[in-house]
C-alpha cells in the first residue's frame, strides 16, 4: 500500500531537524537568560531580626510609692495668690510649675488632687488621701486708712 503524499510530511522530513536545532537553541537561549538575571540581580538588603532581644525596661516604682505616701510621685502645689476665701473660695495655683490659674474650693487639679478649701492664710488640698495646707505668700503691707490717688503708696 502506498503512503499518501501529503505536503506537511514532506515539509517536515526536510526541514524537521532545522527546526528541532532552531527550538533547542531558543531553549537553551531563554534559560541562559532566565539565570543569569537571577543570578547577577542586585541582592536586597538583609532583613533585620524577627525577634530582637533588648533589655527590658527597668520596672518603675514611682506609681507604687505613691500609694503608699513617700511623697516622690506627689503633686507640687505652689500659691501664687487668692482671689476670695471661704467655701467658695478661688485660689491662683502653679501646678508642678506650669503657669498659674485659678482653681475653686471642690476643683480637680490632677487625678487624685482636689482643692479643698480656700482661707485667707493658706489653702488645703487633699491630695492622696492626705489633706496637704499650703501657706499664703506674704503680701506688702498697706498703710493703714484711706490712700488718695494723688500720692503713691508706701509699702510696695
């Protein structure tokens, strides 16, 4: 039985080991290529550890010997002047050195730190549980009776 005669099987048997040769060189082209950017890429940077052992931060106590009245985490009150005394009383205050403000008998001046009561020598602040009294700063005197507003006064 004679093998029909088709032009694809003929191309083939002629040009068929070209084109093997040419796809193998193509493979052989796409893989030297495919590595060797691999392989001379720039490298990136390391990456830091995971899990970095630092030390741990000292334990602070200033929270814990404030609860039991060492007085070094304790609120610095300073008066710089009273505006009114008695039960509605109004005080001038610094706060840990922050400028002064007035506060009113019953007034929060920082969790825990009220100001409780307002006297024309001093001012009471309960502060820890403890009520803390706080001096009036002295004043110049004035002279006694009547200054006209001609002359300047004395004393200051």
């Amino acid at each position: 039985m004679p093998v029909p005669h088709l032009p694809a099987i003929e191309f083939l048997h002629r040009h068929g080991p070209d084109l093997l040769h040419g796809t193998a060189l193509l493979a052989i082209a796409g893989g030297i290529g495919l590595w060797g950017t691999l392989l001379l890429a720039p490298q990136p940077d390391p990456a830091p550890p995971m899990l970095a052992v630092a030390p741990a931060p000292a334990p602070s106590l200033d929270t814990l010997a404030g609860w039991f009245g060492s007085g070094r985490g304790r609120l610095q009150v300073r008066m710089t002047g009273l505006i009114a005394a008695g039960p509605r009383g109004t005080a001038i205050l610094s706060i840990d050195g922050a400028p002064a403000r007035a506060f009113r008998v019953g007034d929060t001046l920082a969790p825990g730190v009220t100001l409780t009561e307002v006297h024309a020598h001093g001012i009471v602040v309960s502060q820890d549980g403890m009520d803390d009294a706080i001096a009036a700063p002295p004043s110049a005197a004035l002279a006694p009776g009547f200054i006209p507003a001609d002359q300047p006064r004395t004393g200051r």
